[in-house]
C-alpha cells in the first residue's frame, strides 16, 4: 500500500477493527494490519497457486486471520481468471493497454475460478458485516464489480481503500471517475490518492462522509440570522468532510440551495457561548446543531468567498432586484444606505439606535458627495420619523415597484450601496458582509451614542445587552419629537402651540447639545484613543496566539516530514538494492540464453547435415533397389521406415522450436531458466552422440553394401536383406521419439 493507512484512519478519526482485502496476493500487507491492531481480518484470493503461499504466509499468525479462494464480482458463478507471466497481474479481465506499459507481460493461460459478490461470500461464511470497517480492493480493474456487490457491506464500511485506474489497462475496467461516483452515492467521499509507479493508475481512500443537520434553520431569527447559521453549517461540513441536511428554509427560494432533506433526528448539539462550536477540537458528525453563530467575524474571514458565494441571488430573483437597482441607481451617482430599526423591533438582544444618530451622520456627510441618493431600508418603514430624513428625499424599496420578496430586495440593495449606515441587527450586518463595491460602512456604538465605521469582515455582528440608559438623552428627545408629531396631526391649533414649544425645546436643545458635544468631544477622543490601544493589544494578542499555533503546527509538520523523509530514504536504498540485484540476474540470464541459442543454432547445423547424408544414403539405396530386383520389397520396407524417421525427425524439428519459444518466455521467469537450461543441455549431449553414432553406422552400412555387389546373387540377397534389417534397427533405436 502506497498511502499510509494508519495516518488516514487517525486523521479521519476512524478506529480499524476488521479489514476485508480483495486481491490479497500472498498476504504481505498482515503485518501493516497487526500494527494497526485489527482484530479480524478476511483475505480473498482468486488465483489458486498464489493462495497456497498466501495460506503458508498467513498459517502461524495470531490475529483472528481467514482466507478463502474466490474470485470477486458483481454476481455469482464462474468467471475466468486471466493469468498472466507478472502474477500480480492476473485478473478476471483481459489485459489492454497495460501491455504498452509493460510490453514483456503476456497471458500466459486462463483459468476458470469460482466468483461471489462480497455480501454473498460473507454470508456463507456466516460472518457479520459489522465486525469489519475498512476494505481493500487491489484486483487490477475490477474494482468496481466488487463494490456493486458489496451494497450491503459499504453500509458498515467506514473507508475504503482501492486501486483507481486513469487508463483502460484492463478491457472494460472502470476508471477512477466511475469508482468516485458510485463512491459518492453510497456517502463515500475521497480524501487522498497517490500514483506512485505510473500516472495511468494509483492508489485511493475514501472515507464515509458523515452528516451535520441544522432542524431549526429557518425558524430560529430572521434572514440575517438565517444567512450566519447556514454560511456556519456549509462551512464546518466543508472543513470536516460532513454532508449537510436541511428544512425547508428560505433561503432554498432566494439562493437556489440544493441541501438534502433532514432524513432522520439526530443528537442535538446547542452552542453555550459564542465560540463552542469553533474552539471543539473533536470533529462533530451525525448531529443536529442549534444556534445563531453570531461569531467575530475574524473566524469566517478565511472563508469569505466561499461564505459570499453561498448567498448569490438565483436566477429568476437575480432578474427582478438588478432591474431594482438599476432604477435606484437612476436617481444618482452615489447610493448611501441606512437600515433603520423601529422602536417596536426592540428586544432584549438588539438595542435600536435612535434615527437622530443617523439624521447627524447625513449631515456631515452629505455635502461630500457627488449626487447623493439616499436609500432607507426597514421591515416596518411606516413607523420610521421619515420627517427625519425629508430633506433628503429618501427612496424606500416601495418606491421601486418591483414584485419580489421585500426583505429580500432591502437586503440585496443595501449589499450594493456605496456608504452603508446599519441598525444593530445581523440583517444589516450580513448585508454588509456581501458588500463587496462599499466604500464605508457605519454603525451605532452604543457608548458613545454615535455611528462610528467598522470593517464587516473584523467585527462582531451585533452588540448585545446594551443598557439603554447609556444611549443618552436623544432617545428621549426623539420620543418627545415623535409625540408632539402626533399632536401636531390632531389639531392644528395644538399644532401651533407645540411648534412654539418646539422651536424653544429645540433652542434648548442646541444649547444643551452644544455643552454636551464639548463634553463629549473630550470624552469621544479619550475613548477613541482607550479603544484603538484596546484594539490594537487584541489585534496583537490574536497574531501572538495565531502565531504559536501556526509554529506549534510548522514543527509538527517538519517532524512529520523529517520522519516520513527518513522512511522514504530507507525503501529508496532497499528498491536500489533490490534492482540491482535483479539487474544482476537478468544480464547472467541474458548470457546464459544465449550460449543456449548458440548451442541450438550448432545443433541445427548438425542436423540438417545429417540429413544431407541421410539423402544420400537413400540415393544409393535406390541404386541397390534398381540393381537387386528381388530385394525390391524389402527396400521399398526400408524407405517407408526412412519416412517414418524424417516425419519423426521433422517432429524433432517442430519440438526444438517450441522450446525455442519456451526459452523466450523462461527471459520473464529467471528461476526457472537455469533448470530449463541444463535439461536441455544435457538433451542435446545426448542427441549429439546418438547423431554420431548414426552417422557411424551409415557409413558402415554404405561400406558394407559395396562389397556386398561383389558376392553372388543368391548370397548377395540373403545377406543384404540382413543388413537392411539391421539398418532398420540402427535407426530406429538412434533417431530420438
């Protein structure tokens, strides 16, 4: 195995206790199990040869170990198994392209194996599923027919470990997308992969991805709040590998969101204070979590273009709020955007800043600008002091005419505005965060009963359990405004009077304020400056944390990669060790093939010339025929013998080139060349003396026949017929089977 199994499994919090591996070979890989403690463990071989070394290999461990001798498919029944000269090789699937990667494999016969699909097998091994966690498929190709048949075994699988291909090498294997795939509908995600021989194929974990539901998504605040605990929830399960699940929410209608339905109820998870979730070092899966995760948003800024990319508007909404912005935008050059909060939107967590505080901020900015417009959000506008801002001629997302969801509209034009002013709610505050052309954002600060700037992506969302006291005497001047407002509607004799009551509180005022902005002037900038050295010694405790962390992480990683450097130091000296050796090897093999070659090539050249002879012996056979017509018969005898030997010879001929064959295929198989070598060597001895004591013979033979023309006719034919048969005899006991 090419990936570390034991740091997946730790990094993915996945606790081994039993392996099923497909394509165990001679079971090499029990000693990776036994460190990682396995306690059970179930190896599968199809090739018969190899599983008697793997049983041999496996026979005195004392782990719970098992092996079986079967093939693993998608069905049941016989399949062939297609061996090949590198036995690792073999597989139910013919070779293809692996043969342009390694031109020297061949097939070198088939077998026919018995196949079962893994939920199959193990129930006729009357073993439970849920003894084993982790499976290892390693069968050249058909990977992906074992997983089809291991539907049931994958819904106790916690990882998977495989070969992948990127090439058709094995004739319809299926490539790494097809195992990804069918991965992933089964809750398997990938999480590493390495190709550490060749970039047509590698290794590959995947680990079952675990779940993270929200139930009280869309019931739990409004949009704001609804746009920070979604961005939390897609965030934390893109960190952590975890898939998402979802009510019915609104913002599956605005954004086009796509979440899986909540399929079951989980545990539920709430958060107790702001950070609980964030600072949780174990990975939470499989749970229901509840909370507003209104966090500094220091914790979301890594995130931001992922977060940012969560609420762009879909299609048909995306439509109808440009056309809305676009008539907006009409009125001016510079858009300046206020969220404003009614006095009856007032609760225990938000405090609501009076609209004075922002009628003071138009003031002074106001006259910088370049055609200004002024655009005033709220859910209840009609409760606004819009008197406030009348000399503005403020534009409400009323005024735009536009059929679309109101809150939506009010919050996708404020994300578009150049200056922002906002009310203290995280509506406002999320609106700023997709902000992306703002030049300025402001906001109430309660303590210093003003709108001062901050930075959306380095700032908390909302201000929390502000005591109102502390907001000053405007929120009771604008209560008194608001009431004479009343009274002025009433009658307009009351209107008089308190226009006249007015213009004196008002001149009071304007004295009072004058007093108080001196007050306040020295009081703002001995705030300003506590909090911008308040500021600062956080901003330097963050980097100073965020510095050890990041240093504490750089050693662990050096360590890591110094240990692994040392691992990967000792394989490379033993791999070049090894090639040596087999280098080594197959130069003595090369010489000795082709000392066998040129010992074969000496025997050809022997034979054909003892078949030269052979033809000419024959020849004055034929002559003696013509000479001796009695012994016509007899030699006619001889002559089919003669034919015999040559279709025996030929046979001969046919034999040594098949063992010419054999010898290039023994070039693939160094330990049995040796063995192979002297058989034949000894062969040829053999057959080189029985050459030669034909070849005695014959000569002996020709020899005798020519005196035997010298002797009578009757003699002559008696004793010729003899040597015929002796001839006869001679080489059928010298011409080898």
């Amino acid at each position: 195995m090419k990936l570390d199994l034991k740091n997946l499994c730790s990094q993915n919090q996945i606790f081994p206790r039993g392996i099923i591996h497909v394509g165990a070979y001679e079971g090499k890989d029990i000693k990776t199990y036994q460190a990682l403690n396995i306690s059970k463990i179930l190896f599968i071989e199809a090739n018969p040869t190899v599983f008697e070394r793997l049983k041999i290999n496996i026979a005195e461990e004392s782990v719970d170990v098992q092996a079986v001798n079967y093939a693993i498919s998608n069905q049941n029944g016989k399949v062939k198994l297609y061996v090949n000269s590198m036995g690792k090789s073999s597989s139910i699937l013919p070779l293809k392209f692996y043969r342009n990667i390694y031109p020297n494999i061949k097939e070198t016969h088939q077998l026919t194996v018995e196949s079962k699909t893994l939920d199959t097998l193990l129930q006729e091994l009357e073993l439970a599923p849920a003894d084993f966690n982790i499976l290892n498929l390693d069968i050249q190709g058909a990977e992906l027919l074992a997983l089809q048949g291991a539907t049931n075994l994958l819904t106790y699988i916690d990882a998977v470990y495989t070969k992948v291909n990127y090439e058709e090498l094995y004739e319809g294997c299926a490539l790494a997308e097809k195992i990804d795939d069918f991965l992933a509908e089964n809750g398997f995600g990938k999480i590493a992969e390495a190709t550490p021989f060749h970039p047509s194929w590698g290794d590959a974990f995947y680990v079952r991805k675990q779940v993270i539901s929200m139930s009280t998504l869309g019931k739990n605040g409004g949009l704001g709040n609804q746009i920070f605990q979604y961005g939390f929830l897609k965030i934390y399960a893109q960190e952590n590998g975890l898939s998402v699940e979802t009510p019915k929410w609104i913002g599956q209608e605005l954004f086009g969101h796509q979440d899986r339905d909540i399929s079951e109820d989980l545990p539920k998870v709430s958060e107790s204070d702001n950070e609980f979730i964030l600072g949780n070092k174990e990975i939470l899966k499989n749970v229901d979590i509840h909370g507003e995760f209104l966090y500094h948003t220091r914790y979301y800024a890594p995130f931001k273009e992922y977060f940012c990319s969560l609420f762009q508007p879909a299609l048909e909404i995306e439509e109808k709020v440009k056309v809305a912005w676009e008539k907006l935008h009409s009125h001016g050059k510079t858009i300046i955007g206020l969220h404003l909060q009614s006095h009856s939107e007032e609760n225990s967590n938000f405090a609501v800043a009076p609209s004075e505080w922002y009628k003071i901020w138009l003031d002074g900015l106001w006259e910088t600008l370049e055609e200004p417009v002024l655009f005033i959000a709220s859910d209840n506008i009609e409760e606004l002091p819009l008197v406030y801002f009348a000399e503005y001629h403020p534009v409400t997302s009323q005024d735009l005419e536009i059929e679309v969801n109101r809150e939506y509209l009010n919050f996708f034009l404020l994300s578009k505005c150049d200056f922002v002013a906002i009310s203290n709610t995280p509506f406002a505050f999320a609106a700023c965060l997709l902000n992306e052309g703002g030049k300025y954002f402001f906001r109430p600060h309660f303590s210093t009963a003003k709108l001062i700037p901050f930075e959306p992506w380095n700032s908390t969302p909302v201000f929390r359990d502000v005591d109102i006291s502390e907001i000053g005497n405007s929120v009771s001047l604008e209560v008194k405004f608001q009431e004479n407002q009343a009274e002025l509607e009433n009658t307009q004799s009351q209107k008089d009077e308190l226009s006249q009551k007015l213009v004196s509180t008002q001149s009071q005022l304007q004295q009072n304020r004058e007093e108080l902005e001196n007050i306040q002037s020295q009081r703002d900038q001995i705030l300003e400056e506590l909090e911008k050295y308040q500021s600062q010694l956080q901003q330097n405790q963050e980097k100073t944390e965020n510095s050890e962390a990041k240093l504490q992480q750089i050693q662990t990683e050096l360590e890591n990669t110094k240990s692994q450097r040392d691992e990967f130091s000792e394989k490379l000296v033993s791999a070049q060790s090894q090639l040596q050796q087999n280098q080594e090897k197959t130069e003595n093999s090369e010489a000795k093939l082709q000392q066998i070659q040129t010992e074969l090539e000496n025997t050809k050249s022997q034979r054909d010339e003892f078949s030269e002879k052979l033809v000419s012996a024959q020849s004055q056979l034929q002559q003696n025929q013509e000479k001796t017509k009695k012994a016509e018969a007899k030699l006619q005898q001889i002559q089919t013998e003669l034919d015999k030997s040559c279709s025996e010879l030929h046979d001969a001929r046919e034999e040594l080139e098949i063992t010419q064959f054999q010898l290039d295929e023994v070039q693939a198989e160094l330990e049995q060349s040796q063995s192979k070598y002297f058989k034949y060597q000894e062969e040829l001895n053999t057959s080189q003396s029985q050459l030669q004591e034909t070849q005695t013979e014959l000569e002996k033979t020709k020899l005798e026949l020519k005196n035997q023309e010298k002797i009578l006719p009757d003699q002559n034919q008696k004793n010729y017929a003899a040597h015929l048969k002796n001839l006869a005899k001679i080489l059928a006991e010298t011409i080898p089977d």
